[in-house]
C-alpha cells in the first residue's frame, strides 16, 4: 500500500511541475502561439497519465537495475510525451519533443532536490 501512496504522491507532484512548466514555456516565450489555457491544462495531465503508471507498475517488473531503469524511464516518457503533445498542441515534432524534455526533466530534477538527503 505504501508503493501506490507513493505513486499518487508522485503524479500529483509531476502532475502539478509539468503542467507548470508548460504554462511557462507557451505563455511566455511562445505567447504567439496562441494556445488555450484548457489545452494546456488538459495537455499537461494526459502526458503524465499517459506515461507514469507504466513507469512505475510495468517497467520495474523488467528492469532491476535503477540506472537502467532511470535512464530507460526518463528517455521512454521523453518520448511518448513529445507525440501526446505535438498532437494536441499541434506543433513539430522538433519542439515538442524539447518541450517534453524540459518538463520532464525539470521534474525530475526537482524531485531528486526533495528526496536529496
């Protein structure tokens, strides 16, 4: 029970950062883009939705070793994450897949910040 307490925990915290992040990144540098603020929300939800749960029911009962699985998780997310969000916010796949890189790896860099002893 505590593993799936941790899971919530963790999507909510990704959840929130990513979301953020790409409020950040389209409404201020990219504010020509023009993209709802719904899509963003909805967009910043189903890409951590689409991809966490695997991450952490799926992947672990294949991979045992956690530079492995770390390294396989981040590139995995990366990169289902850039297409849910070169679709719905229909932009390149070129920026998308930066964009999904920085929310991704901002969230996961601060949750290393938290859990840093």
């Amino acid at each position: 029970m505590d593993y799936e307490i941790d899971f919530l925990k963790s999507l909510l915290f990704t959840v929130s950062i990513e979301t953020v992040v790409l409020f950040l990144l389209f409404k201020l540098p990219h504010k020509s883009l023009n993209i709802n603020n719904k899509l963003l929300l909805l967009t910043g939800f189903l890409t951590t939705f689409s991809t966490l749960p695997y991450l952490w029911f799926i992947l672990p009962m294949v991979i045992k070793s956690k530079l492995a699985y770390t390294i396989i998780s981040e590139v995995a997310a990366v990169l289902v994450e850039s297409v849910i969000i070169k679709e719905l916010l229909r932009i390149s796949y070129k920026r998308a897949l930066g964009v999904s890189f920085i929310c991704n790896m901002t969230s996961f860099l601060i949750g290393l910040l938290i859990k840093w002893p």
